[in-house]
C-alpha cells in the first residue's frame, strides 16, 4: 500500500480527495450557495427544484431528503460546506456525530461526556 494508499484508508472514516471533491462539486456548489440567505430561502421554499438547479445526483438528493450529513459526505460532501446545509434544519454538531457515529443524540452526548472523565 502506498503511502497516499494508508492515509485515504481509515476504516470507518471517509477521507475527502480529490476524487470526493470532483464527485461531490454539484453538492458543494450548492451548499456554499447558502451562505446567501435568499438563496437559503429559495431552498426552503422548492427544495427539489434547488437541487435540480445544481445538478445533484440520485443519491445526493436522497440524503438532502433524509437530512443525513454523513451520507452527504460519502456522495462528495465537504463538512465546511455541508455545515451550511444543516444549519438550515438546525442540526447540531451533536446532531451530525450521532449520524457519523450510528448512535442515537443522546447516546453520543453520554459518549462525548464520557470522554471527558
């Protein structure tokens, strides 16, 4: 294994490359569109036009729908700009990590707590 090779392969972990960020450019595009907030609102208001209007593909739009940011991030998504994106729907960090993590919200706050003692 190459040493590019060991560090894209993190069991468990998607890693952005460049080959994420050529897949994920349509997704990207829009989600940095919502640092306007019109353009939030127009997503608000026709959420399937909005994606149609950057072009996402089949699986990006299924987890626009099912609000999943750590399917976003296997369909391309860039974490800085898919912050945008949950900030629309008011998830949490706390929200995104149980979604990265399997875990319900409150299991991963007793988790994050956990860590700390």
């Amino acid at each position: 294994m190459s040493a590019l090779e060991s560090l894209t392969d993190i069991p468990g972990t998607p890693v952005f490359t460049g080959f994420s960020a050529s897949r994920g450019l349509a997704l990207n595009k829009m989600c940095y569109s919502f640092n306007d907030r019109e353009s939030r609102e127009a997503f608000v208001r026709d959420e399937e036009g909005y994606m149609a209007r950057f072009g996402l593909n089949d699986a990006q739009k299924a987890a626009i729908r099912a609000r999943n940011v750590a399917q976003l991030i296997e369909a391309g998504g860039n974490v800085y700009y898919l912050a945008k994106f949950a900030g629309i729907f008011g998830l949490s960090v706390q929200d995104i990590g149980a979604q990265q993590t399997g875990m319900s919200v409150d299991a991963f706050k007793a988790h994050l707590l956990a860590q700390g003692e």
